[in-house]
C-alpha cells in the first residue's frame, strides 16, 4: 500500500522544511506532495481516503506563527479535522521541540519529533511503510494512554554530510547551511538547545556539490545558513577564528561561481557574525571573496550586566571596536540590537539606545528586535519588560532616520500573544496544564 506524505509547505519554515523534504523525498513506496495551506491538504487528503490510501500530514511549527492573527486556533481546527478524515498527524520545528506536551496535548497531533528530525522522519515514514514499530523510532513524543507525555529517547545528532540541505532535484534550492550547533547557548535563543552546543560543518566538498546544483538551476547568488558566519572549522568556544579553513572555502567556491558568472555572499543573512570574531586580517579576506556590502553583527545589547544575564560571553566594547574594523575594510556593519529582555530595568533599555547612537555615529546601522519567549530557552517561561514611551520614542527616531530597521513593534505584540498563548495553556512547556487533560482532548 502507497504512503502520501502532504507537507504543509509553509514559506516561513521552508528552510528547515526542505532540509525534511529532501530526506524522505526519494523513499520507494511513499508519494510526498507539497501543499501551501489547510483546505489544499484536506481536499487532497479526501481525495486519498477515497482511494483507500495512506495519508500523513506533516508540519513545521515556529512559535511566532502561532502567535500570529488567529493562527493557533485554525491549526487546531485543520489537525481535528485531519484526523476525522483518517489521516496521521505529525509536526516538527523548533515551537514542539520546546514544548512537545502543550503541541500534542492542545492541537491534538499524534506524533513530534524532538531536535532534528531528518533522521527521524525518514526512521519513522520507513516504519510505517514497513509496518514496523513506531515508537522504536528515537527523538518522537506522543501522549500516552493516560495523556501524559511519552518520549521514545534522543537520538545522536546528524553528521550534515549524510543529509541533503534542500531537494535540488526538484529544483528547490535556498541558503545552504555550512554549520549547525552552537555552543554559545544564549539564554534567549534557541539553537542550542534544538540543534546542541557544539559546532558541526558540512564538508567543502559537499558545499561546493551544492553550490554546483544551485548554479546549474539558474541561481547566482550562493548564500549560507550558520549561526555564526566567522565559526566555520570551530568546535566549541574560541574568541580565535580558523581563518585557513574560511579562506579555502571562500577560494574554493569562487573557483566554482566565477564560472557561472555568480556571487558568494558570507556574513549578511543568515549568517550573522559575532562581534568578538570581527578582526582586520578575517574581514580582508571576506573582502576578497565576499560581494555583500554589509555584514551583520550580533550585539543585542548595550548592557553589560544584560549581556552577562543573557549568557552573550561579549562586551559592548566587543560591538564598537567591530563596528569600526568593518567600516575600516569598506563594510557598513548592521547590528542587532533586543530590547525588552527579562529583567531588563529602564536605565539598561537607554545604554542600548545609546550604543545604538554611537554605532550610527561611526557609520553603521540599527536592526532593532523586540525580546521572544521561545519555548525550549531559559527564559521560555520569561515575559518581557515593559519599554517605556520615551524609550519608545528615541528608537523611532533612529528607524525614522533611516538609520535604523526592524519589525520591533511588530514582535512586542508577538511577544505579548506568545505570552497569553501560555495563560491560556496552549503553550506548555515545563508544566501540565491549569485545567483538566479531559478539556484539551476533543
């Protein structure tokens, strides 16, 4: 019997969900479709019961989406409905992999995968084609009989070579990640505790095979996703880059794309840079390969104390003196910049306003952030200070300068609803729910 795979394919999580893709895309005996939103999926998935065939929706979940108009309540509406049609549920993403319980328990899907789930997935589409075991499948969480929550155990992390990025062959192609991990763990963020806190590359030859693929299809401009576009060869922690090993990939890709005529972009999106990283002799040698005019540089905050809170491991002093190497070697440096962290007190919010006014007095530019709660960080549970008006009011004056961007207000009233989202358990991370389990189950 035919297994159809119909994933949501959401362009806010395309990325990560191509990565998925890509791993079961070419599995014998399993149809996968691409679909971009509810009623296409559910016209496909009656179209499928009729035929007598097996139908799996898949997921990627962020939580700003769920925190976006009346997002959550439709999820909720179109998994119901899924499984009245007959169809099996799953989801993945950094929202469940930091709450697994409020996912399952509140929008009702059947399975999530904790972490990375390329392996994962491929384990449990090859289980079900099988008619194997699903829960001897490592990285799932589903609720058990009574409604708590069951976890099949962590899986190892992936070796990045044995995975495609993107699934080049259907000519979907995007940005391709050289390094996942990070070691950092920033207490805000979620990519160590999703992908590990440790550095993993893939291999040059394997970025140059991509960057083969991309070019042949028609894509000049060869971009790169890493948490850190300066950590490339790093393991753990180090304020010493390995410039060698940046440099033989810099120079080994443009061997590639100068026959194509195409561009290397490194340090712009999404591939920021931290600031400790930032030195004369690494951005000369961006400069000789790189056509991005900018780069971006992590500083987050103005606040010493705030930067120690949040578990940055730089300085302020850090931020100013790469703001300045960058202009040196002829970039213009845009550096983010949070406001609104946990416990961040008022006189903290103006030395971030003020490290932002000396930045733009050097030559650079503000990408302003308002503070998220992402489940699966420390400060998941944590809600945001409150920004008073006339702090307000000086950091539209640097956007309105044109000094400045940055959907800030826009992520205050995200960070509000991601916080209601929590009141009115839909989010559930590290504790059961306020009400009775019975409630939640429809």
């Amino acid at each position: 019997m035919k297994y159809n795979i119909l994933f949501l394919y959401d362009k806010r999580v395309r990325y990560s969900l191509n990565a998925v893709i890509a791993s079961v895309d070419l599995i014998n005996g399993v149809e996968i479709r691409l679909l971009e939103n509810f009623n296409n999926i559910l016209e496909y998935a009656l179209k499928l019961k009729e035929k007598e065939e097996k139908c799996i929706i898949a997921l990627s979940l962020m939580t700003t989406m769920l925190a976006q108009n009346n997002y959550y309540s439709e999820l909720k509406e179109f998994i119901n409905e899924a499984k009245r049609i007959g169809c099996i549920t799953i989801c993945g993403g950094p929202h469940v992999s930091g709450d697994p319980y409020g996912s399952l328990l509140y929008f009702g899907f059947d399975y999530v995968f904790i972490g990375e789930a390329e392996e994962s997935i491929r384990d449990f589409i090859l289980s079900f084609r099988d008619k194997g075991d699903v829960l001897s499948v490592k990285g799932l969480a589903y609720l058990d009989s009574d409604h708590s929550l069951a976890f099949t155990g962590r899986r190892s992390l992936i070796n990045l070579d044995n995975y495609d990025p993107f699934p080049y062959w259907r000519g979907i192609v995007n940005p391709i990640e050289i390094t996942r991990g990070c070691p950092y763990g920033c207490f805000y963020c979620q990519v160590s505790y999703m992908h590990g806190f440790k550095y993993r590359h893939r291999s040059l030859n394997r970025v140059v095979f991509y960057a083969e693929q991309m070019l042949n299809r028609g894509v000049k401009d060869i971009r790169f996703i890493s948490p850190n576009g300066l950590a490339y060869g790093l393991n753990n922690i180090s304020r010493e880059i390995k410039l060698d090993e940046i440099e033989n990939l810099l120079s080994t890709l443009r061997e590639v794309v100068s026959k194509h005529h195409g561009r290397i972009f490194l340090g712009s999106f999404p591939s920021e840079i931290r600031p400790e990283h930032v030195t004369e002799e690494a951005l000369k040698t961006l400069r000789k390969y790189v056509a991005n005019k900018s780069i971006i540089i992590g500083a987050q905050s103005g606040s010493e104390r705030i930067l120690r809170l949040i578990n940055r491991r730089h300085s302020a002093e850090d931020v100013l003196l790469a703001v300045d190497i960058a202009i040196k070697q002829g970039f213009i440096p845009d550096v983010d910049l949070i406001i609104g962290f946990p416990g961040e007190e008022v006189d903290e919010m103006w030395e971030t306003v003020n490290l932002a006014k000396r930045i733009i007095e050097k030559g650079g530019r503000i990408h302003l952030h308002y503070y998220l709660p992402l489940p699966g960080t420390p400060f998941c549970m944590k809600a945001p200070s409150i920004v008073p008006p006339e702090v307000k009011r000086e950091l539209a004056r640097i956007i309105g300068s044109g000094k400045g961007y940055g959907d800030w207000l826009n992520q205050e009233q995200l960070s509000r609803r991601i916080m209601r989202l929590h009141e009115n358990n839909v989010i559930l991370p590290r504790r059961g729910p306020k009400r009775p389990v019975s409630s939640f189950i429809s």
